[in-house]
C-alpha cells in the first residue's frame, strides 16, 4: 500500500529542501505510513500492541509545519486501521464539543495526540475528503465551530507555563492545529456559532455567567487586535454582547474606566441619568449579564431618587412597590453588596424584587440579619480563595444570596457531583426563600448545618464524606458555603437508610428537601439487580399524577423531587440526575410538555433517539428545561406524588404507554428489560 493509499486520493505530496532532500516532515509522514499500514494488517485483537508505534509517529508528524495537513490527509486511513477502535473517539457523531478543550488541556501527550488526530478527522470529512457512514459534513462543520469558538485563546496566545510545563512542546502542537483548523473552516463561522452558543447559555439566565463574560472579553479583544482577522464582524450580534458589558451606555460607549465614568454621571442633570438607568436596565434584561459600569450607577443613585434606582433596576409595579416599601433595606443591600466586582447580583436584586418576596413576613429581618452577619474564619476564608479580597467576603456573600434569591433556577452544581445539594438550593430558594436565608447563616455564621431525618439530628460536622471527593470550588458564593454542608448530610441520611429494602430516596427526599416533597414512591428500576419493573404501572401512575388529562386538570403545586436516567446523544446511558419537576403544561404548539429543572450549569443536552432537552422556544421561562410528556417520561425513573390523589392511570392509552416504552428500550433501558439480557448495576446513589 503506497502514500496516495493511505490519504485516499489526498496524498501531500513529498517536499525537499533546496538542497533536494526529503525534509523532516517528509520523513516522518513515510514512518506515520508505514505504522498505520502495520495497524492496518494486524486483526482487531492485536491492533493495541501497534497502538504506540503509530502515536508516536503522529507526534512527530504533528510535530512539524504543515504535519496538521498532512494527518488530516489520512484522516481515513487511520481510522479504517483502527486507531479508534475501542476508545472514547470511535464515534465521532457522539462527540461533545464542550469535552474537545479538557482533552487538549490534559497532561497526558497521548491523549492530546488523540485528541488532535480525532478534530482533523472531523476537518476532513467537513471538507468533503472523508465521506465518513455515521458523520454528515454539515455535523463534522458545525462541530469544530464550536470547539474552534470556545477555545479561542488556542489559536490567539502563546501557551502558558503551565502548560509548557505539563505538555511540553506538545502544548505548541495543539496550537498549530488549531490554526490550521480555523484557515481551513474560516473565521466567520467560528464566530457565528459562538455567538449562537453564548445567546444559547445566556437564555437559560445561570447565576454564574465567568465563562460566558470571559468569552465576549476575548472577541473584544481579539476584535481590536489588528495582528487578529476575525474576518467580517457584521451580522453575527457580537456589538449586542460586548456592549452589554463594556459600552452599554452613550456615558461608557468606548469603556473609558470607572472613574470617567463617574465624573460624566456626577456632571449629569435627571434627564441624563434617566437615559443612562434605563439603558443599563434594557441590556441587562434583554441579556441577563450586568456591566460594571451599572454597578457603578447604581451605587450613584443611592443619593439620587428611588425612581432612578427602579428605572436602572428595570423593575416592574410589583418590584417598585417592595422598593418603595422597603427602600432603607434595598439601599442597604446596594451599599453593600453592589460593586464593579460583583455587578451581576444587579440582576437578582431586580428579580428578587419582582417576585415580591420581600412582603413575606420572615423574609426581611432575614435579609438584614444577613447585612450583619459576622461570617467565620472558615467561610472569610473560602470565600476569599475563590473570588479574591475586593470586595471583602461579606459582601461577595450578600451578592450571593442576592442572585440565588432572584434566580432560583439558575443555581448550578458546577464541574461537581452535587446534584442534589444544588436543587434543594434551588428549591429553597423557590419555593421557601427564608428557610434557604436560614441555612446560609447556619453555613456561614457556625460553619454547621444542622437537620433533621426521622426525627433525629443530623451535623455536618460530625457526618462523614459526601458525594463529591473534595471541597467544590467552582460554584457561587451561596453554593460554595453550603454545598460541602448539605452534601454531607445527604450523604448520612442515605446511610442511614442501608438496610431497608428498595430506594433510599424514598425516605431521603422528603427529609432532606421539605414537606412538599410528596410521601408516595414510585420508582421502575429494582435496587438490586439494575433491572426495569413495573414499567406499565410506574408509567400509568406518572401520567395520572402529572397529566392534566389524567390528572383531573391539577397543575403543579410545589416543585417536587425526581430522577432521570441521563443518557448521551448515543441514547446509551450515563448515570442517574436529579431534577425538579416545574409544571407540566401544552407548548406554544399544543404539545404537553414537562418543564423542570436541571441542576447543571447548562440544561439543553441531547440525550439520543430524537430526545434533545430544549431551554427556549417551547414556552420555557428562564432557567427551565422542557420536553415532551412522553419523552420526559422515558428517561424517568424516580418520581414523588400524593398517595391521596391517585387520578385516573387506566384511562392513559395503551398506545402511549407502549410508545414511552420503545424509547426507554432503545436507550438507558437495553438489557434491562425481563426479555433482554440482565444487568445487574450498583444501587443508584447520585440523586
């Protein structure tokens, strides 16, 4: 098999030197062939042994200008010779953009090799020399757009001394790949597709919003580098995100600093303030990101009018009402917790005020109990470790409670296994905000939590690990005091459930989370062996609990406690999530739609067989995530409801119970059914 076999109609052609020798790369690509062609002849149980003759030959090939052409001219050949084979890369139409960057990020040079061959397969079939049987050009396009967009600084800085220091000059090969995809793809559609990306995470409306801010903060700047073609700019809305952060008013238009901002606002009359304040207000509701220089306003209008502060809140007649009411607190609370550094609990405060909570009787001395609350050395110290000394703790922490109180929807568990930690949070915050206000201070005033199960008390002090194996740190101020509590705690009621027959979360959910929390059960997977029972009934009881026709017409109540078997876009399983189940209501098309919550940071997944989680464009509010009745109910497998309220489950057709159960077999439910193969998997623990 010569060269121009291997790249299947691609070959490079060999380069010389002037001198007329074959050059290093030349070389190198001829040792690459000659591996790839051993891989190839070998039968696929040995092909591991030729693994790392054909790796290495790739690093040297990667190694060299012009190695990244040169590997994706036998994208093919490497891939029919079984480098995949085995691994994480062997499908490529399963592949997850968000995981490219950790991947090329890692220590390990064989994994970045992987890696890096596997995104020049992906070039290769976008431009048509790779006619992959699972892969459309079109997927493989869109795919490295938006790797390309979220690791930009791969292809516009030098690698950091971490990472010369972890990958060596590996770290340089990533980049040079990088480059050559993004000649290869074009700028444009980078951009494109990471506008779209950041519009996506945006409409979900996340407390946490770091990673989307440090994004548009590389377009601008990228964008005024003239060393830097973007190519053309118009059209893709990046004006709409930079100018949300950084000139969001005529008074900031070319971001002139903090301090000429607030000259141009002290040499303002009302009117100009006016224009200013509604202005910062527009951008932050139509986007759900606060610029500094809001903050900086707002901390100006304190001496101004209330009015103003509504106008830069953007407040509706119910949130000028609690202002009104309670002005002496909200001026407190901007006092404090308000700076350039912590502009984003703008948006809270004006959603916090808006649900109208603060004419909850308990919720206001709760609030200014918070304002004065003597944090201990403990939570000083976290929180300063991750957000810095400016400003001090307290006032991160109030800046906390106020986006948690505003954005009940939008508390994420981070890169952690916390699941269910973030959604008491979430649902404390909902649905009973002083209780959450309450648990805050026990976290941070005690460093301690103290609940109950059955009756007796349980410590987070004096319970052991959690879920999570180490102290979370990527989380928001709330959830970084609270989180390590409530995780353990959760951690000692299951085990405090061992020995009793079935699921723990039986018992667990209702002490852990609240009351409303319904006592009756229902789950279709046996502890014991991992295999699906009772799947017609759990079904039936799931569409007349939840069902408005099956229900009696009974929408939702309290947010109640569930678990779904998450799967990848493969449909195979993943592991067990916990959610909380919203309100199920028709779409804007008349399709019955279950809306919940997701405690991840981002909601929208695709978890195969046509079942794509949507967050925006079927009636979702903020921070929901949707789908259809019965595809929701396919990838359920826990579920809470009032034993008292048993609805009408024989009325639900056969035909659509028997739908539900094809998508469960064709995914997280393969050879767990009686008729397939039986699997028997550890005792759920995750929800």
């Amino acid at each position: 098999m010569d060269a121009g076999d291997l790249t299947k109609g691609n070959p490079v052609k060999p380069t010389v030197d002037a001198s007329g020798e074959a050059t290093t790369l030349d070389k190198r690509v001829t040792s690459l062939d000659d591996a790839v062609q051993a891989m190839a002849e070998t039968r696929d149980f040995g092909k591991h042994t030729k693994l790392r003759r054909v790796l290495e030959a790739l690093r040297r090939v990667l190694m060299q200008p012009g190695g990244a052409a040169a590997v994706q001219a036998r994208a093919q050949s490497l891939e029919e010779a079984g480098l995949f084979q085995g691994t994480d890369w062997a499908s490529p139409e399963i592949l997850i953009p968000s995981l490219v960057g950790p991947s090329l990020h890692s220590g390990d040079v064989d994994t970045v090799v992987m890696e890096a061959t596997s995104e020049l397969r992906m070039l290769a079939v976008a431009r048509g020399d790779f006619a992959h049987p699972t892969l459309p050009a079109e997927d493989a396009r869109q795919f490295l757009s938006q790797v390309l967009a979220a690791n930009m600084e791969l292809m516009f800085t030098p690698p950091s001394e971490a990472e010369r220091t972890q990958q060596g000059r590996a770290a340089q090969l990533v980049r040079d790949m990088f480059r050559h995809l993004a000649e290869e793809i074009g700028y444009d559609s980078i951009l494109d597709n990471l506008v779209d990306e950041i519009w996506r995470i945006l409409r979900q409306r996340p407390v946490q919003v770091e990673s989307v801010q440090s994004l548009i903060t590389r377009i601008a700047v990228y964008r005024d580098d003239p060393d830097v073609d973007l190519g053309v700019s118009s059209g893709h809305g990046i004006d709409r995100l930079i100018t949300s952060l950084f000139g969001t008013t005529e008074a900031c238009r070319e971001d002139p600093g903090i301090d000429v901002f607030r000259s141009r606002l002290e040499a303002m009359d009302t009117g100009g303030l006016q224009s200013e304040a509604t202005g910062f207000a527009r951008a932050m509701h139509d986007t759900g990101l606060v610029s500094p220089y809001h903050a900086e306003l707002l901390r100006y209008l304190l001496r101004e009018s209330d009015y103003l502060i509504g106008e830069a809140l953007g407040l509706s007649d119910t949130g000028r009402n609690c202002l009104m009411r309670y002005s002496q607190l909200v001026h407190r609370l901007i006092d404090v917790a308000v700076h350039p550094q912590t502009a984003q609990c703008i948006y809270g405060l004006a959603l916090l005020l808006d649900r109208g909570i603060l004419y909850e009787p308990p919720i206001v001395p709760a609030l200014w109990r918070q304002l004065g609350l003597e944090l201990s050395p403990v939570a000083q110290e976290r929180l300063t470790a991750v957000f810095g000394d400016v400003p001090n703790p307290q006032a991160r922490l109030v800046a906390g409670v106020l986006s948690v109180l505003g954005q009940p929807l939008g508390v994420g568990q981070g890169d952690n296994p916390t699941c269910q930690s973030a959604r008491a949070l979430s649902m404390w915050s909902y649905n009973d905000p002083d209780y959450l206000l309450q648990v805050v201070v026990w976290a941070a005033r005690d460093n301690e939590i103290l609940m109950h199960f059955e009756g007796q008390p349980i410590s987070s002090k004096d319970s052991e690990a959690g879920v999570a194996s180490t102290l979370p740190t990527d989380l928001d101020p709330v959830s970084l005091l609270v989180v390590p509590h409530l995780d353990r705690i959760y951690a000692e009621m299951g085990r405090r459930c061992a020995g009793r027959p079935g699921d723990p979360h039986r018992w667990v959910n209702p002490e852990f989370h609240g009351w409303w929390a319904a006592r009756g059960f229902h789950i279709n997977v046996d502890v014991e062996t991992g295999n699906l029972v009772d799947l017609d009934e759990f079904l039936r009881q799931f569409h007349a609990s939840y069902h408005p026709s099956y229900n009696g017409e009974q929408p939702v109540i309290h947010p109640q406690p569930a678990g779904v078997a998450v799967t990848d876009s493969a449909a195979r399983y993943v592991g067990w999530h916990a959610i909380t189940i919203l309100r199920v209501a028709p779409d804007p098309q008349d399709v019955m739609r279950v809306y919940f919550y997701n405690p991840n940071n981002d909601s929208g997944q695709d978890w195969g067989d046509g079942v794509v989680v949507s967050t925006a464009g079927n009636g979702e509010r903020f921070g929901e995530a949707s789908l259809p009745f019965d595809q929701f109910a396919s990838r359920l497998y826990i579920f809470h409801t009032d034993p008292l309220e048993g609805g009408e489950p024989e009325r639900v057709p056969a035909g659509d119970i028997a739908r539900i159960i094809g998508y469960i077999e064709r995914s997280w439910g393969d050879d767990r059914l009686p008729a397939g193969k039986l699997q028997a998997l550890r005792r759920p623990t995750s929800l």
